[in-house]
C-alpha cells in the first residue's frame, strides 16, 4: 500500500490523536485502513505521539494518556490539533465581534485562530494577553502600512498586557491583572484547556486562572472557544461556572451526550459548520 501524501504527517498525528481520544483507543490496522497509509507509516506515528506523552502504546494498538490535572502543553504541541476544527469555531465566533467594538482575546490555539479571523473587521480594540495573538495584528497592521495587502492601517488596536509569560505564549500574574480590571470590554473570547459542568472552565496553570477571572469580570458578554476535545477535561484550576459564560463555540465533533448536557445549561451551545434547529437547509 502506497503512503497517502495528501496529508503532512503533522495532519495524520492530529487525527489519529483525535481518533485515540474519542474511541478511547484505536489498533493499527484500523489506522491503516481509515489513512490509507502502510502499517510502518502508522507505527512510526505513534511513536512519535507516544514520545510526546500524547498517547499511550499498547500491543496492536494505542490508548489515550491521562494526563496530570497540572500538566500544561506548550503552544506547539497543541497548534497541530483539531486544524479544521479551530477553524471552523474561529469564522463562527468572528462572527460575534462587532465592528468598532472593544473585545478581550486570551490566549490558546483557538484564540490564535480566532485572531485570524477578527482582521476582517473593522475598528476593533482588541486586548490581548497572548503574544501569539498580538503578532498576528501587529504583522497584518505592517503589512497594510507599507502598502501590502490585508486589512486597512488601524483597523485593530492591540494592547498587550504585561506579565510572566507561559507554556501557552500568554502572560500572567500581577502586572497582567492590574491592566485587565481597569478596562472594560464588550466581548471576552475565552480558549480553555477544559469544560466540564462540574468543574466550569479550567486549565492547568494557577496565574493564568486568575487572570482568566479578571477578562471574565471586565466583559460584558463571555464566549468561549473550544474543540469538543476540551469537554469532559478538568484542569488544577477552575476559573469560571458555566453561569458565567453566555456562549460556547464549539465544533460538530462534539458528543451527543454533551450536547443533551448542554441543553439543560445556560449558556447558548453554537456549533461552527451546522444548521442551527429550524434553519433552512
């Protein structure tokens, strides 16, 4: 069989890991078939994914890891995953962002997507504690400056608040804090590291809890943006209920049992690329 060159095997990781945590595992010859790449194409990729702690071999196959509550990847190891997901969640919450409007982005891979997407509108004040995010408006901004193409000079302003900065590429703590209490937004756009009734809105890192507090107090409306991998995933520290958030953008990955969970919660459930109930097909 020959090798699928279709896919990077960046991509191939990316959706056998998604396979390993949705199925709760998955066997080789299984990976084969769905890739359509050879036997030793799929050890070698599970190899790689079992030396960054991202799944567990086993004979024949692979499981999911369980990771520490405290454990925190890096921006890297999480900006490979759920590509066509982010995407999908970040035109849908674009969406969300009034022209002219003065809106929070926190930090995260669905946040840097999100970024992407905010550069088709206009006259935004855009507050941000992720230097990934803060670059992209900054190089768009550049790029319209010297006459290339991209949105108009001003189109966003960025202020990056100071801080320590972490595993994700945001900064935390004190300094951070200090500047988010005095502003005040008309829409915080959350990533998170994990949603679950119980626990709300987590991650792994205690400084980036309380700065989370900070953008959810200063906004007026809160969204989330979060791939269904995020659901059922409970991190050291909970930084907000699900009372507190008025949307939560996912992707249609997302469980059937989550969504029947979420029926029952108040925060409206959008899910990027479907026909909302009584839409027209």
């Amino acid at each position: 069989m020959s090798d699928n060159q279709n896919l990077l095997a960046e991509q191939r990781r990316a959706l056998i890991l998604d396979e390993v945590r949705r199925r709760g595992g998955v066997r080789v010859n299984e990976l084969t078939r769905k890739l359509n790449v050879s036997d030793m194409t799929v050890r070698r990729d599970l190899d790689s994914l079992a030396r960054q702690g991202m799944v567990e071999k086993v004979h024949g196959g692979a499981v999911p890891v369980s990771e520490p509550s405290a454990h925190e990847p890096g921006f890297e190891a999480k900006s490979g995953l759920e590509l066509s997901a982010k995407e999908d969640i970040a035109k849908a919450a674009a969406e969300m962002a009034a022209p002219g409007s003065a809106i929070a982005l926190a930090g995260g891979t669905t946040a840097f997507a999100l970024a992407q997407q905010l550069l088709e509108v206009p006259d935004l004040t855009v507050v941000t504690n992720s230097v990934r995010v803060a670059d992209v408006f900054y190089t768009a901004q550049r790029a319209a400056a010297s006459g290339g193409t991209g949105p108009r000079a001003g189109a966003a302003t960025v202020v990056l608040t100071g801080g320590v900065r972490t595993p994700s590429d945001t900064l935390v703590g004190p300094v951070a804090d200090a500047a988010i209490r005095s502003l005040h937004f008309d829409v915080v756009f959350l990533g998170v590291h994990g949603i679950s009734v119980e626990a709300g809105l987590s991650t792994p890192n205690l400084a980036e809890a309380e700065t989370n507090r900070h953008f959810v107090r200063s906004a007026r409306r809160v969204v989330v943006v979060a791939d269904h991998t995020k659901w059922g995933t409970v991190g050291l520290s909970s930084f907000a209920t699900l009372d507190e958030v008025d949307v939560l953008v996912t992707d249609s990955g997302l469980p059937v049992e989550a969504r029947r969970e979420f029926a029952e919660l108040p925060p409206e459930l959008v899910v990027a690329g479907e026909q909302p109930d009584g839409a027209d097909i």
